[in-house]
C-alpha cells in the first residue's frame, strides 16, 4: 500500500509541475505582436488618416547643420482608412520653415497620398487610379541637423490636424547625383 500511495503522490507531483511549466506564459504578449515598422520616418493617425514613414528627406553634406534658406523636401504616406469619405491636405505648418505644397492634396476615399517620392524614384509608387502624389518642400529659416527631430503639423480638410515630431533621413544617391570615377589610360 505504501508503494501504491507512493506512486500516487509522485504521479501527482509530476502532474503539477507539467502543469506550472506549461503555464509560464500564459497571458504574455509576444515580442513581436508589437513591433514597429523599419522605417526612418515617424507616424501619426488623425481620426480615418494615418501618415507613415514622415520624414524630412536632406542630405547633409558638410557642416554641422543644414542653414536657413535650404530647401529640402518632406515626405510621407498618408492613408484614408474611411471606404467612402475623401480628405484633402489643406496645409503643413514647421516652425522650421515654410511649407509649400504643389499638386494635388487630395486623398481618395480607401486610398493613399503620396507626398514626395521615395528614395531613388521618380514617381510615387502604387495604382494611379485610387491613389494621388503631391510634392512638400520646406525652406529653412533656422538650422536643422541629422539625430533631432522638428515639429510639423498637418491640417486635413476631414480628419482635422495632428503634430508631431519629424526625423531627418538622408536620401540615398539620385542617379544624377552618383559620384563617377575617372577613367585612366
């Protein structure tokens, strides 16, 4: 009987441990249920609209800073989350510099709005049909520099404004601007 009740509590002894065990991350979130996207740009929502991938595109080629009356551009996705009500960017404020937009702001019902062209193309990317491309170029007026961050913020004609804080991300080599090594006879 002895071997019996033995047994018993052994075999209830190793149940509760399997049991503990199996249990350890009952209840966790995972690493990656979480994760953020690799990009070098910030992201905000604004009601239906999302922007992705916000940056200020400039390379910084000598110096500690980029100086006033530099034009670099400011590019980003915006998104329209809504399936039936169009947006539009009205305007992009910095206190940086002065935001100037050319073409066309609107942002399609369940489309997308391409601000500036990602790196090393010449057109925004996507179907033409339900998505739209416009350009923003900011003009200093104070010295900005790679590793802080600037504030913009983005009026939408629908969803309403949002401000947030804006990364510097180098452009990779344009063709026209890819260094050519001299040919030696």
């Amino acid at each position: 009987m002895n071997r019996f009740k033995i047994r018993l509590t052994l075999v209830g002894l190793v149940a509760l441990i399997a049991a503990l065990v199996s249990a350890c991350g009952t209840g966790q979130i995972s690493q990656t249920a979480n994760q953020e996207p690799a990009v070098n740009g910030n992201r905000l929502t604004i009601n239906n609209v999302l922007l992705r991938d916000v940056r200020i595109q400039a390379l910084q080629r000598s110096g500690d800073f980029l100086q006033p009356g530099r034009k670099v551009d400011l590019v980003l996705v915006a998104i329209n989350q809504s399936p039936d009500v169009a947006d539009r960017l009205v305007s992009i404020g910095s206190d940086i510099g002065t935001v100037t937009m050319t073409g066309d702001a609107r942002l399609p019902a369940a489309g997308m709005l391409f601000v500036g062209t990602p790196d090393g193309q010449l057109v925004a990317p996507g179907p033409l049909g339900s998505n739209q491309a416009t350009r923003a170029s900011v003009v200093l007026t104070k010295p900005i520099t790679n590793g802080l961050t600037y504030s913009f913020t983005f009026n939408f004609e629908k969803a309403g404004q949002g401000t947030l804080m804006v990364p510097i991300a180098a452009p990779l080599a344009q063709p026209h601007e890819q260094a050519t090594t001299p040919v030696r006879h």
